[in-house]
C-alpha cells in the first residue's frame, strides 16, 4: 500500500468518523426537519467513507476519468476501426 493510498483510507476513516458525529448528534433538540437532513448528511458522509477506506486512491482517479475524455476512448477507437475498409472488427454480440 502506497503513501497517498494510506492517505485516502484515513481521509476515508476520518469522514466516516464525521459521519458518526453528525449521526449520534441528531437525538438533540433541534428546529423542524433539521434532524432529517443531519441524517440524509450522515448518511452520505458515511457511505463517502466506506468507498474510501475500501477503495482508497481508485476513486479520485475514477472522478478524474470519468470528467476527461478517457471514457469515451474505446468507443471511438472502435469507430475509427469500422470506417476503415477492409479491416475487419471482433463483433460485440
């Protein structure tokens, strides 16, 4: 496991911990429907963190290729292929 892979695993653990905060902190009074969006807020911190402590370092760099024009690589590749006569292309099913 890589420095920067550790980093985002504690990144991971600590909004996770964050997560717990916000979640064990709702039973206070509160004004009207603030205490269900503490919770939707828990919820998603929480899930945030176990992505991170699970995935560590893969998933800035899923956000970073889903933003560049990377995903889109293969099927353009492909299309450069079938425009090409006489090549012949593995067919998808």
């Amino acid at each position: 496991m890589t420095t920067r892979d550790l980093a985002w695993r504690i990144a991971g653990v600590a909004v996770f911990g964050l997560a717990c905060t916000i979640g064990s902190r709702r039973d206070l009074p509160s004004p009207h429907g603030i205490d269900t969006l503490l919770g939707l807020v828990a919820f998603v911190l929480a899930v945030a963190g176990v992505v991170l402590i699970v995935q560590g370092k893969r998933v800035p760099m899923a956000f970073r290729v889903e933003r560049s024009g990377h995903r889109n690589l293969v099927a353009a590749i492909r299309g450069q292929r079938r425009q090409r006569p006489g090549v012949k292309t593995h067919s998808t099913r």
